[in-house]
C-alpha cells in the first residue's frame, strides 16, 4: 500500500510546480510588457486656463484665454461654462474664436489644442483677484484651473483726468488753414493702440473762440485684441474772425511696462477765420465749391479717367466722416460716353437693316445689347447723394430705432421707395432705409 501512494503525491505536486511556474511566466510577461509599452500618463483631456499677464495695473488689458488638449478630434456638442467674475473687479468681453484646432505634443503625445474661451479683461481695482475655474461639458465635466491677479494701484499723480492704459500713438493729419466765422472745420486724430484706450482721456483745449464736438469714432480691431486704431473726428466751430490756433486734442496714457504717466498732444495748428461779408470769404466759397464732393462726382461721372478730379476727389473723402461707406467712383466710360456708344451701335444696326446686310445687322445687334448690359451691370442702381446734414439709417422700413448717422454728401444706390423711406446701399455693400425728404 505504501509503494502504490508515493506515485500520487509525485503527481499532485509536479502539478503545482506547474501552475506556480506559468503564473509566473505569465506575470514576467505582462512586466515585460509594460516595460515596453508603458501606460500613457497624459489625461484625455486637459483644461487649461492663462492669462497674458497676472501683475497689472489698475485699467491694464488682459486677455484671459482656456484652452482645451484633446487626444482626439473633440465633439461638436461640447460647450464651456466661463468662469464668473464680479463686474466690480474685472470688465469682460467675449473674443471671437478661431474654427478649426491647432495640433500641439506633450511627452510624446498628440494633443488637439480648441481654444474654448477668449475674453479681455481689465482690471477695476488694486489687490488680489482671483479668477475662478471655467469648465467645459461633453462626455464629462472638465475643469480648468483658477488664475490669481495681483493687481497694482496707479502711481501717484496730481492729474485727475481718466487715463489710457498702455502703448499709445497719436497722429493727427492736415486740417484747413482759412475757414469762414460760424461754418464747421472738421479735424481727424488717429489713435494707434495697444492696450485699454478710454475715450474719456481724451481732451480738447479750452477755446473762447472755437466750439466743438465729436462727429464720428471708428474702430479697427488687428490680430491682437488690443491692437486697435481709432479714428476720431472733431468739428471745430469759430464764433468770429480773426488768426487762432485750434484747441490741442491731448490724450493722457499710462505705459504699464515703465509705469510712466504722459499727455500725447497733436501738433500746435493755427487757423485763419474770415467774416462772411470779406472778400477773402468769397474765395473760400468759390473753392469749397469747386472741391465740394457733389461738384467732384458730377465731374467724374462725366470724365471719370481726369486724374485730376480723381486726385481732388480722394483728397476730399479724407475730410468726410463716412469715407469708410463711399462707393467706388465711375470708371471706363463717363455718362456721355456711354450714352453715344449706345446711340452709335443702335443707328449702325438700323443702317445694315436698311441695306439688308444680316451678318453685320447681328453684329450690331450684340453690340448694342452688349453695351446696355454692359452699362447696367456697372450701375444696377443710380446714385443720390445726401442732402441733409445728418441722416438716420435704419436696417428695416418699419424700424424706429437707427444704426447709426449717415452724414451730407455721402453718395449711395437709391434701389427702392416703400411708403415714407427710400431703401439704399452703402458702398461696403449693406442696405437700409431712410427717410427721402434727406436726398435730393
């Protein structure tokens, strides 16, 4: 009995010398393995909030931006939830965002990099300020992480006037040289930015002699946010005759960087005023009359390739305050030109009619159909210019609520009439309506 029960206990422990040897080739293996292929320690996705600048100044423009890493293309359904922050302490304004993701490595993996948020900043008080996480919605929540302001106060200065906060350059181009007393002169100043410009740092001289006010401001924002050229137009009013330097249009800026307050003032301009009943007066009437914008686009649209009116005419837009909304001028052909061509082609096909000559009778023919087509798809629309000194422009014939002003002797395509308005287009191509009693 004892020889037959040693062959049993042989066999039940080779069998688990067995199976403790494949586990443990098997855990060798998976070791292995993970040593070639290590887990990839970089999450799905990241949220990631920054901001150009965490030490500025009271009034400093900032731009916050969170970025979103994905290892893969992200779903069109994901939005983001932007952080709240106290109009107290921060001013926002949302930016636009670019389409399509731009493609960034981090340890060896390929992220798609969606920028979810952009927004400018600026700063409303000195001390800590803490800008909370934003998060954003697909498959799950993400969060982003909190970003801290250590915001400086101004350095210490005895003007109270509002200030600009960054890189400022003040242009302010020619202006006229004799003016008649009581009759505007309009003065343009160019404002180069970069950072947050306040139109309440803006100031005018006093002057007992000239009144003033602010026409027009125009914005053009470039690749940064805060690049942005401002265009402001002034009229300048004087109350009697005489030599008189205009009013300086200052601006008082603070440059972060250097912490350094200064007044960009434009170039000290003096101007002649004549009383109307002078002879000096008549002359400026005659010449105003002779640049005015009406005589230049009757001029064009009869010779439309004289140089000289054409150099007269863009010397004179600079000066109008919707030179941004001209059309085009006439070009080609002027309106009498146009009109003997028609005549010419429409008399030579009548003339091949009558000696029954067909193949030149066809040739006519299109040339006259040419030329009328070719004149209406130039000028689908005839142009009117505005009479009044300032005109609403409504985006609807039943709207009360105006766009904005369109201002004296800006050219426009008169397209329709319904009821008391009259329906146009600007030369930047958007339609509206106003009010005919302001065209002629």
């Amino acid at each position: 009995m004892q020889s037959s029960a040693h062959p049993i206990a042989y066999s039940n422990g080779s069998l688990v010398v067995r199976l403790v040897t494949a586990w443990l080739v098997l855990i060798s293996v998976v070791a292995f393995g993970d040593s070639l292929y290590p887990p990839n320690p970089n999450p799905p996705v990241i949220l990631v909030a920054t901001i150009n600048n965490t030490t500025p100044v009271v009034g400093e423009g900032l731009l916050y931006t969170v970025l979103e890493y994905r290892t893969s293309i992200a779903p069109n359904y994901a939005t983001i939830e932007p952080p709240t922050i106290s109009t107290a302490s921060v001013w926002a304004e949302a930016n636009e965002l670019p389409e399509y993701p731009s493609i960034e490595y981090r340890n060896k993996t390929r992220y798609y990099v969606y920028k979810r948020l952009a927004q400018k900043l600026v700063p409303q008080h000195s001390g800590q300020i803490i800008i909370p996480p934003a998060v954003s919605y697909a498959e799950r929540a993400h969060v982003s992480n909190p970003v801290v302001l250590m915001v400086d106060s101004h350095p210490e200065t005895r003007v109270t006037q509002s200030v600009s906060v960054g890189q400022f350059v003040l242009d302010a181009p020619s202006v006229a040289d004799s003016v008649i007393e009581n009759t505007p002169l309009s003065m343009s100043v160019v404002i180069h930015a970069t950072g947050n410009f306040d139109l309440s740092s803006i100031h005018i001289g006093r002057s007992h002699v000239f009144r003033h006010y602010l026409d027009s401001k125009e914005t053009q924002t470039l690749s940064n946010p805060w690049s942005q050229t401002h265009k402001l137009s002034y009229i300048f009013i004087p109350n009697r005759s005489g030599d008189f330097p205009l009013p300086t249009i200052k601006l008082w800026t603070l440059d972060p960087s250097t912490s350094r307050y200064q007044w960009l003032k434009s170039p000290k301009h003096y101007v002649t005023v004549h009383a109307r009943d002078s002879p000096n007066a008549a002359l400026i009437i005659s010449k105003q009359a002779s640049e005015s914008l009406p005589y230049l686009w009757k001029k064009l649209q009869k010779s439309p390739r004289n140089t000289n009116y054409r150099i007269h005419w863009h010397a004179a837009i600079q000066q109008h305050p919707d030179r941004h909304l001209f059309p085009e001028p006439p070009r080609g052909l002027g309106r009498y030109e146009w009109l003997a061509l028609i005549l010419l082609s429409a008399l030579l096909a009548r003339v091949s009619y009558a000696y029954k000559r067909q193949r030149i009778l066809w040739l006519f023919i299109t040339i006259h159909v040419g030329t009328l087509a070719s004149y209406f798809t130039l000028y689908p629309h005839p142009i009117i210019l505005l009479d009044a000194t300032r005109s609403a422009f409504y985006s609807d014939e039943n709207s009360h609520t105006p766009l904005f002003m369109l201002h004296r002797d800006l050219p426009v395509y008169y397209e329709k009439s319904s009821g008391n308005r009259w329906k146009i287009q600007l030369g930047t191509g958007q339609s509206g309506w106003i009010q005919p009693s302001d065209t002629h």
